[in-house]
C-alpha cells in the first residue's frame, strides 16, 4: 500500500504544465542573429582589407565588429516573440 501510494505522489508531482516542443526561437530572432553574423563577418572582411593604417581597418572595421557583437547578436538572443491571441468562436 505505502508504495502504490509512493508512485502516485511521485505521479502528482511530475505533472504540471507540459514542456514546449518547438525551436527554442522564432524567426524575428533568426533573422536578427543572421544580420548579426553577416555583420561580424563583414568587420573581419574589412579588417583584413588595406594596409594597417587605413579606414577600413581602423575605423570601418571596429564599428562593425561591435555593433555585430554588443547590439545585434544580443537583440536576436533577447527578443521574444509576441504571444499568440488565440480567437475561439463559439456557435450558440
């Protein structure tokens, strides 16, 4: 008897809201984390490109690295997508 009733609390508490299947993200975030590699890898493009000491290595290149790093690739890691309304039409 005490195990039956062992098995159903463990039951119990196992139960509760079900687990999402899904991607973790949506699109919107897809999207922006592919601007943002697109991004970086253009900043690694143009820190290559030149001698040292042009713009495209000093100045271009570093704009774009931490716009790609610190504004973009965050953006796509921290949006949320909007809740879906769910429309439930009732025939009476």
């Amino acid at each position: 008897m005490d195990n039956k009733k062992a098995k159903q609390a463990g039951k119990s508490r196992r139960r509760g809201k079900p687990k999402k299947s899904g991607l973790p993200f949506g699109s919107r975030n897809y999207i922006w984390l592919g601007i943002g590699l697109i991004t970086i890898v253009l900043g690694y493009i143009s820190l290559a490109q030149g001698p040292v000491n042009s713009f495209w290595s000093l100045t271009l290149a570093p704009i774009l690295l931490v716009i790609g790093y610190c504004v973009l690739i965050p953006i796509g890691l921290l949006l949320k997508e909007p809740p879906v309304k769910v429309i439930d039409f009732v025939k009476d």
